[in-house]
C-alpha cells in the first residue's frame, strides 16, 4: 500500500511569505503527526491530528498552524516566515491517535532566504 | 526537555562489525522505540520496547532498555554498508506525543 506522501519535496520562499505543506497518510491511518527538524534543534513536535481535531500541540509559536480533512489528509501553514523555519518538515501518520508507531513520509525541504 | 540524548552523537565501523549505540532518556515512559533515518529523509520505525521489557530482538537489531537508569542500547550485529544512517530513540515520556533524541550518526565503511 502506498506510504506517507509529502508535498512539495523541496521549497524555497522568502521571509513574511507564507507556506502550506501537504500530507496524505497511510491508508486507515486517522493520526498525522508533525515534525520540525533542524540541525540545531533536532526533531521537534508541532502536532498531532485525530480525526479532524487537534489533540496535541508542541512549543511553537502561532504562526504555525495546521488543519486535517474529512479523508484525514492533513496541511500545515506556517506564517510571516523567519530564516529559522528554515528545516525539513516531517509528517507521520498512524492508526490511532497518541505515542504510538509512526510511519513517516520523505518530508518537505523549506529553505527560507 | 523530554529529549533524550544518543551516545555516541557519531560511529564509524567497518562492515562486519557490531555498532552500539545508547539512549537515554529523562522522565518515565510507557515505550521506547528506535528509528531508522537515510540522509535528508523519513524516519523509518525499526524496533519498539514496553517499559516492562528489558530486552527485545528484530533481525540483526538488539535493543535492551533499563529503566532504573532511564537509558536504552540498539545494537546492530555484522554491519553492511546499507546500515549508514542516523538512529534515534524516541519515547512519549507519560505524553501523547513521541519525543526524539538527538541521534547516533553511524558509517559503515565497506
């Protein structure tokens, strides 16, 4: 069955724009969970989706944000870009909602000048 | 945080040794898991341990875990040239959330 897909793969904007980052989970999977990756910080949890509804979120400031559909396809937005979005943005889905095992898309690449 | 920390932070071995690498980690968790990433992609799950479990096997994948001292070991036996990659634990710490480490960045060199 098809995994985790993510788009777009790779994107550069510059700062103030904004971004909208796609994911389609497994299929059955209703969790999407998201991540930041930066070489300085690691991996760090913007949140999880179950369901429509947001069940957790991370320390991250406002301007992200992000939302799930009814087919549990999930979109994240970030807003009035910093040089320090600037990181591999990660999705993973899983069957229930919680720490569970994830299954991870290929990320998408957010380079802001 | 509720990050824990991978020891070494970098490994390099030849194929066909053993690799090591060790987790630890802060608060108490239900599970740890240890995942799988090839540069600049997703993670890939390869191996989760119950809090009462002290040792579990996958394949060539070894993973024990000590609660007391709050610490976990992923070893990986005969290492191929395929096995380059960063590893990370990652526990949910009493959350709803998985918590990385900061990751073992293991070569092998054939």
């Amino acid at each position: 069955k098809a995994g985790v897909t993510q788009t777009p793969r790779y994107l550069i904007k510059t700062r103030g724009q904004q971004v909208t980052l796609s994911c389609s989970p497994i299929s059955g999977h209703r969790s999407v969970s998201w991540y930041q990756q930066t070489p300085g910080q690691g991996l760090q949890f913007l949140f999880e989706y179950f369901s429509e509804t947001q069940r957790n979120k991370g320390n991250f400031p406002g301007r992200f944000s992000g939302r799930q559909f009814s087919n549990s396809r999930s979109e994240m937005n970030v807003s009035t870009l910093e040089l320090g979005d600037s990181a591999l943005y990660l999705c993973a889905s899983s069957l229930a909602a919680g720490a569970n095992v994830l299954t991870f898309g290929a990320g998408s690449r957010l380079t802001v000048l | 945080s509720q990050q824990g920390e991978e020891d070494p932070q970098a490994l390099s071995i030849q194929e066909g040794e053993n690799a090591t690498m060790n987790c630890s980690y802060k608060t108490s968790i239900n599970n740890l898991q240890w995942y799988r990433q090839n540069s600049g992609r997703g993670l890939v799950h390869l191996i989760l341990i119950r809090s009462n479990e002290r040792e579990k096997h996958s394949g060539r994948l070894r993973v024990t875990l000590d609660t007391s001292k709050k610490s976990s070991s992923l070893l990986i036996t005969a290492s191929r040239a395929a096995d380059t990659a960063s590893y990370f634990c990652a526990t949910d710490g009493g959350a709803n959330n998985l918590f990385f480490g900061t990751g073992t960045r293991l070569t092998v060199i054939p």
